[in-house]
C-alpha cells in the first residue's frame, strides 16, 4: 500500500473519509450528510463507517464517516482497517483520509494508517483467475491534513507494518516454497542493505555442537535443517543483547506420530513463532533501533521416513541432557531446546523471550484471543503482558511450577518430551525451562492459536496475522527504549 501526503487531491475522484470520535461528528460536515449519520445511528464507534455523497463545485463528492472510537491506538487501527477492508477490492484504487479537526497527533494519524495498510495486505501469489472485481484494486492512500511530524510518525510505523508482512508472507506460503534452505535465503533478500548480520549453521555445525534434539526432528527430511541468527547490534555495544528465539518447523506432518489428515495442511505455519522473530528483526533494522537484539530460528521439516526418529528414541542435546522422544509430534520443543542453549552460549544476551506454536492444549485453554506467557522472571512477563495490551498482540500469564515436572521425568532418560493428559501447554513449558541456564530471565510464548485466523480480525483478513512482531518491538521500544 502506497501512502502518498497530499494536500488537495480531489474529493470527487475517490471516496473521501472524515474521522469521527464516539459522538462527535466533524462540526462541519454537509448538514445531508450530517443528518443521515444520525438517523443510519453512526456513532462514531471505533471501525464504524457511514457513506454517502454530497455536490461540489468539481462533481459529486464520495464521503465515508470512520469511527474512531476514543481514539486509543487499537481504536485508530480499526478507523483505518474499516477503511481498507471497505474498499479493497471495490474498484477504486485510491482513498483520501482527512485528518484535519480530528484532533490527532501524527502518533494518532499513524495508528490510522497502519491499521489501513495491515488490513490492506493480502496475498495472492498464487492466485491466476481471480475476476476483476475479486482483486484488490487499492493501491493508494492519499493523507489529507496531515499533523505536525506525520513524517516520521509514519516512517515508524511503516517499519512495523514492513515485519508483519514479512512475517505474514513466510507462515502464508505453503512448504514446497518455504522449507528451511529457502527460507533462509528469503531472509537474505529481506535484510539486504539493512545493517543486520545474519549467521547461519547448517547439519554439519549443528551436528558438532552436539545438537541431537533438534537434528532428531529434522533426520526424516529431505530438506536440511538449519539455524538462522539475526544480529541487530544497534545499542551501547557493551550491552548484552535481548534474544528472541522462533520455533521454525516449516512443515509438521508430526513425524512417526501422524497428524490425521484432515487439516495437516495448516501445519505450513508451524513456523508463526519464527516468523514473528524475523518479522520484528526486520522492523527493529528497518526503524533503527538503538537497542543490541538478537532473533534465533530453529528451521526443520518433520516428516515420516525410514530415517526419521521413533517413539521411544532417546537423544542428546546441546545442553547435555538425554530426552526420551515419546511422541514425535511434540517436536517443537526438543528444536527450541538446542536453540535455546546455542542462543544462551554464544550471545550471553540479558533476556530470553522464545515464541512458538507449540500446543493444541494452549488453543484449548486460551482459544483465539491470547498468546500464553510462561516466564520464569516477574519484570519480563509484566514488561511482556504491558507490550501486549499496548499492542493488541494480547497475552495471557500461565503457572510454571516444580510440582509438574514430574510428568515429564523419564524412567531411562533426563526428562521424556511428553507429560500426560492434563496441563499440556505448562508441561511443555516446564521443558523448555530445563534448558535455561544461570537464571536467565526468560519468557516463552505459545502463540498457537494466534499466527491464523479463520475470519479477519482488527488488522487483518482470514489467513496469516503476523502476530508477535508488534509485541516484540514494542518490548524493546518500551524496556531498551530502542
């Protein structure tokens, strides 16, 4: 979406939209117009829209009421979705928004946009015979009256809006396109020329680190696992560095342990955790942010093969200990566990925040409203819960506690990869916090029921939401104050 500042396109030439606060309408609006907000019962509620049309001097002009609601940031972003969602694939290819007497600041006007670009995007690659009036026509967003400072306002939030459809594209495409080499190499393209190093190890280096948990996931692939290290170093360069480490299984048939067939194809975006982590990679070069971060993704294909891992092996990781693999669809943490230890080990980082689609137990649980948050340290997981709110990428505190361990001990082996029955999502995280060292303040979110949506959302249509790119740059925005 192209967002251009113009301030005279004309009105008669594309729909026109005006911003209202919850009952409050512009005070200068045509009185026809005025009138028939009031008895269409507009409000002016966030994401409400009202359409009409009115003379002038140039033609009949198109004007479209958005609600704005209170205006907070989430109000704004539903003013501006509306907006798109509106007129996407209407024909038109252009929308002016007039912020003049909205009483936004360029923060505000900004929140508008990026609501209006996020729920703009869609993906049609491999789309070849949509009819005309199914593709989306919106190409352009002209800003009428635009606040002091909207510039850079809006640079910032382009940014963001950058991660999460990169974020998007890569849970988006299917894994006969992104599978571990190749995802790499998207991200290559993506990071070229902003600043950010990217380290790469393949089976071999994994394989002489001693990482047995994770290549036991990725031995009945043809495709090569592979781990992938983004380095921002944009802050005091004697500061540790926060780590973000991304589940990456860029497809999971569940190994040995089959997935039934009905719906497996959702598991091409088993990899939302990674991609959140390279998505806010992306936005933190993109804006420049003045903090040291690290992003860590674990990229493996699970599949069923002659080669691949049984239920009942037992495997070393990179930390040392021996995990017996009671289910080979419990793969997402026996891959976060040699990330964690590899991330830990080489970039000593101050903070460990690991995301991932690891449980069906957390959809069970928390539906499709929050991520669960699991912390072994107060300040991040209220630091992470504050980012949260402020972003709309909503997250929930679940228990972490000895008592569970117990399901997870192994009689032949350190720990097994599988609790019982009950408290599938905390056992899950009980294992993950095995491979936490010297008490590292560390969060993991399971976010497996928030990378997809069936229906659109706030800033988003049906399909990838790319969320966790907002709430991780928002936590280093908000505790690095980059």
């Amino acid at each position: 979406m192209k967002i251009t500042f113009d301030q005279s396109p004309s009105g008669a030439a594309m729909p026109y939209a005006r911003l209202a606060k919850k009952d409050h309408l512009p005070a200068d609006l045509p009185n026809a117009i005025a009138k028939g907000a009031e008895r269409s019962r507009f409000t002016g509620a966030a994401g409400q829209l009202f359409e009409s049309f009115a003379d002038g001097e140039d033609g009949v002009h198109h004007v479209v009421l958005a609600g704005i609601g209170d205006a907070s940031p989430t109000k704004l972003e539903k003013a501006g979705s509306a907006l798109a969602a509106k007129f996407m694939t209407s024909g038109n290819e252009a929308i002016a928004i007039d912020f003049g007497g909205s009483g936004l600041d360029a923060d505000g006007a900004a929140s508008v946009l990026l609501g209006a670009v996020l729920r703009g995007w869609r993906y049609d690659a491999h789309r070849t015979t949509l009819k005309d009036d199914q593709k989306v026509s919106l190409q352009t967003i002209h800003v009428v009256g635009a606040p002091e400072g909207m510039d850079a306002a809006w640079d910032d939030a382009a940014a963001v809006a950058e991660g999460i459809e990169f974020a998007r594209v890569l849970v988006t495409e299917p894994a006969n396109v992104i599978f571990p080499v190749s995802y790499v190499e998207h991200c290559r393209k993506a990071f070229e020329g902003t600043g950010a190093e990217l380290v790469v190890l393949d089976v071999p280096q994994m394989e002489e680190l001693g990482m047995g948990s994770l290549l036991g996931v990725g031995q009945g692939s043809e495709q090569p696992s592979r781990i992938l290290a983004v380095k921002w170093m944009g802050g005091n360069a004697h500061d540790a560095p926060v780590a973000f480490v991304g589940k990456g299984v860029t497809f999971d048939t569940g190994g040995i342990s089959l997935k039934p067939g009905p719906g497996m194809g959702d598991m091409k975006f088993d990899m939302g955790g990674s991609a959140a982590v390279v998505g806010a990679m992306l936005t933190l070069a993109k804006r420049k942010a003045k903090a040291n971060v690290v992003g860590v993704v674990g990229l493996v294909e699970n599949m069923p093969d002659g080669k691949a891992q049984r239920p009942g092996d037992v495997v070393k990781s990179m930390s040392g200990q021996t995990i017996e693999v009671l289910n080979t669809d419990a793969e997402g943490r026996l891959v976060l566990a040699d990330v964690l230890t590899w991330t830990q080990r080489e970039f000593k980082p101050a903070r460990i925040v690991d995301l991932a689609t690891l449980t069906g137990a957390m959809i069970i649980a928390l539906g499709n409203e929050h991520g669960g948050l699991f912390s072994n340290n107060d300040a991040l997981a209220n630091d992470l819960l504050a980012a949260g709110t402020a972003t709309g990428d909503k997250l929930w505190r679940m228990p972490l506690s000895v008592e569970y361990d117990k399901q997870i001990n192994s009689p032949i082996a350190d720990m097994q990869n599988i609790g019982g029955k009950g408290a599938g999502s905390i056992t899950a995280a009980q294992f993950l916090q095995r491979f936490i060292e010297n008490d590292t303040p560390w969060a993991h979110l399971d976010i497996a029921g928030m990378v997809w949506a069936d229906k659109p959302g706030h800033a988003w249509g049906k399909g990838a939401t790319g969320y966790g790119v907002r709430l991780l740059d928002r936590l280093i925005r908000d505790t690095v104050k980059g």
